[in-house]
C-alpha cells in the first residue's frame, strides 16, 4: 500500500487488520481507493458485502454491531480525505501542465517509488539514488515524449544534494510559484565518481518506467543497460585505451573520454525519438556508431597525442657546452649560463669573504694556499674556527704544512705561496 494512503487509515483510526484487507482487495494508492465507489452510499454497502462490515448481520452481539458501524464511519472519513486529497493533486498537475511548470511528486510518492526499485533490484545508498529533481524532471520528459541526455554536472544524488534548493517562477498570470531549482556539481574526477553518476542516471529511467508503463522504448530498462555501458566507456577500447608515445605509453585524456560518455546518450537519445529504438538497443546501437566514436573520440585523441610530439622538449643546460656548436653559439651558451647562474649580478658583494670555492682577497694573509700536491688548505682551520664536518678543505698548517693550525705554528713559512 502507498505511504500516503497508509498515512490516510492510520490518522483516520481505521484497524490494521481492515487496512490490510483493503490493500490485499488491490485497492493500494489513493486514486483505487477514492475510485472503487461514487458515493458514500455505495461505499458502506461495499464495506457490508465485501469487508465484512454489516452491522445489521444475525448473530452478532450489540457490541460488535456499533464497533463496524464506527470502523464504517472511519473508512467514509478516510475516502472522503482521500478523494480530496487526489483530486486537489490532479487539479495541481493540470495547472503545472497547463502553465508549462516543473512536475512535482508528492514526497510519498519518491518513498513509494524508491520501495519499489529496491524491492526489484536490491537496497541503494542515498550515493546512487537520485535527487528529487532529478526524478521529477526525468518523468516530465517523458511524459512530453522528449528524451534528453543530462549532462554529468546536473546529475545529482540524494546524498550531494539533501535538500533541493527552492527557486521561484512567475506563471502566465502573473502569481509568483516555488519550485525545485537546479543545481550544478563538478564533473567527475574518476572512473569510480562516473560510474555512481551513470547508476544513479539508469535509476532515473528505471523510476520512470514504474511511472510510465505504457511507453514501450522503457520496457528495456535495466541496470545491465547501464552496466554495459560503463563497461565499454571505462574499458580498454575507451576509458583504459593506451596510446604510444614514444618511449612511453599514455592513457586517452579523461577529457575526451567524459566528452565521447555523453555524445553516446546523445546518439541514444535520437535513435529512441526518430527512429522508434528502444533503450536497450539504441544504447547498443550508439556505442557502435563509429561516426560518433570518430568525431569525439578517435579524431581528438589523435590530436591530443599529435600536440603533445610537436612540444619541444625541456633542454637541460650542463656546464659545458653540447658537442658541435660554432664558437658563437659556445659563447652565446656560456652567457645563458652565467645568467642562469646568477654571475654578472652584484658585482663585488662577496669581496673578502671565502665561499669555499675560488681563494679571494683573504688568499693574501696566508703564505701558501694549496699544499705542495695541488690540494686546497682550508683557512677557517689556520684560526682553529673549522666547524665543517668532513670539510673538504686540507687542514694543514698554511707555512709548515704540519697537522697544526697556523696560529699555533713556530716555524718559518714553508715555501712560496702554491699557485
């Protein structure tokens, strides 16, 4: 039974067990149950001869008798609100129709509808289930015989979206209405994040087949429509494609393959509406057509690939020149890297301090700076200031050449300072 029929009984006081025999007669949402009499007249003759509700039957205590009388009174009050109930809906539905609004479905209708698909394919996190005007969109097309592919930023799940944002719309007579406004989200970013996108875009279509019975091209919806569908975008004919470059092998950009998943339901979309295909087959028709996989995916994959050759390749500059420039380009080449070395800027800044790498004005106050073999001394030792651990430097006395700093040497200078 409907939640918004079973919301009806109970606030109306009518016993379970009477409910339940109305839903077992089939009469399980509001508009079977306002239409199965037109009168109260006929309603309570109904209740006698077929509910077992006749108050003046033999053999009954007085007590039973006043207790149908009053379950009686409870199932008139429960179809009296019923029948208003429906019929304000349907007049809602016409005007929305009429003015050109967005449909809007009761919220006991979502829960019905979500009933039933988790009854048929199994339970779905609010991750894969669809937001309220996602559904309601996806039945007013197909109710207007249109059928549109939604771009992957519209489709929204119940989860991103808990509560759809009202915006408001001003009708032909001028009264301002609310309704359910759209909303964005980013594209997906990976293959998982596409395939809880489609699921919860074949879940729209499913809905809509419980919604519209009678349209024959959604007879062929299932999950495994879509299943096959994401099995082709994301497998290696698409989504896993490699292309050689070179040395390296590169994927199809994640671009390109979001680009070609939506041109596929576009495909899909004509072929059902001017070509009478149905879900199913157009799905299958449309991942075939190699028109569509050469113009958005074959074609752009080649020049994404054809792009990414022609890009000169990052030079790496070395300190000595490549083999076979002239001499103007060797000096052109020493330039740029004295430039990319920062020489030529500040010049003089490090006059008298030791960098470690080229003896400067310092140099002078030493007698000798190399030892007899060509090694550096190290000048920070000669005042016992060397706090480098593993210098590179030789720590030798700067006259002698002894193993002893300068400050601590008595000998006489050793030698002429070493070129």
């Amino acid at each position: 039974m409907a939640p918004d029929l079973r919301f009806i009984l109970s606030e109306r006081d009518v016993p379970t067990l009477l409910q339940a025999e109305v839903g077992l007669a089939g009469y399980k949402t509001i508009g079977l149950f306002m239409c199965m009499v037109d009168s109260r007249t006929e309603l309570r003759q109904m209740l006698s001869d077929s509910f077992h509700l006749n108050p003046a039957e033999m053999n009954i205590t007085a007590a039973e008798a006043q207790q149908r009388r009053v379950n009686q009174a409870r199932m008139v009050d429960a179809w009296d609100t019923a029948s208003k109930r429906q019929q304000e809906h349907d007049r809602l539905q016409a005007e929305q129709r009429a003015s050109r609004l967005p449909l809007t479905l009761t919220r006991a209708r979502h829960i019905d509808l979500r009933s039933r698909y988790e009854r048929d394919h199994g339970r779905l996190n609010d991750r894969c289930w669809p937001c309220q005007s996602l559904v309601e969109r996806r039945f007013e097309e197909v109710d207007e015989g249109e059928v549109r592919a939604d771009q992957l930023t519209e489709v929204v799940s119940q989860e991103e979206l808990v509560e759809d944002p009202i915006g408001a719309v001003i009708d032909k007579d001028g009264a301002i209405r609310l309704r359910r406004a759209p909303r964005n989200i980013p594209l997906p970013t990976s293959s998982e994040e596409l395939r809880a996108r489609v699921k919860v875009l074949g879940v729209t279509f499913e809905l809509a087949k419980y919604q519209h019975s009678s349209r024959l091209w959604l007879a062929t919806s299932s999950p495994q429509v879509w299943q096959d569908h994401l099995d082709y975008v994301l497998g290696d004919r698409i989504g896993a494609f490699l292309v050689k470059l070179g040395d390296q092998t590169v994927r199809a950009p994640w671009s390109i393959v979001l680009s070609y998943e939506l041109q596929v339901r576009k495909t899909s979309c004509r072929f059902i509406m001017f070509q009478g295909m149905d879900l199913a087959a157009s799905m299958l028709a449309a991942r075939q057509c190699l028109e569509t996989k050469e113009q958005f995916f074959s074609t752009p994959t080649s020049l994404s690939v054809s792009m990414a050759r022609q890009q000169p390749a990052k030079r790496l500059w070395t300190e000595t020149p490549p083999p076979g420039l002239a001499l103007n380009d060797t000096n052109n080449y020493k330039k740029r890297q004295d430039k990319r070395r920062g020489k030529g800027k500040g010049k003089g800044k490090d006059t008298g301090k030791d960098t470690g790498k080229t003896p400067g004005k310092r140099a002078a106050a030493f007698p000798n700076t190399k030892t007899p073999d060509g090694r550096n001394i190290c000048f920070n030792f000669q005042s016992n200031n060397c706090q480098v651990a593993g210098c590179r430097f030789v720590h030798v006395c700067a006259k002698c050449f002894a193993s002893h700093a300068m400050v601590n040497c008595t000998a006489s200078a050793g030698g002429a300072n070493q070129p």
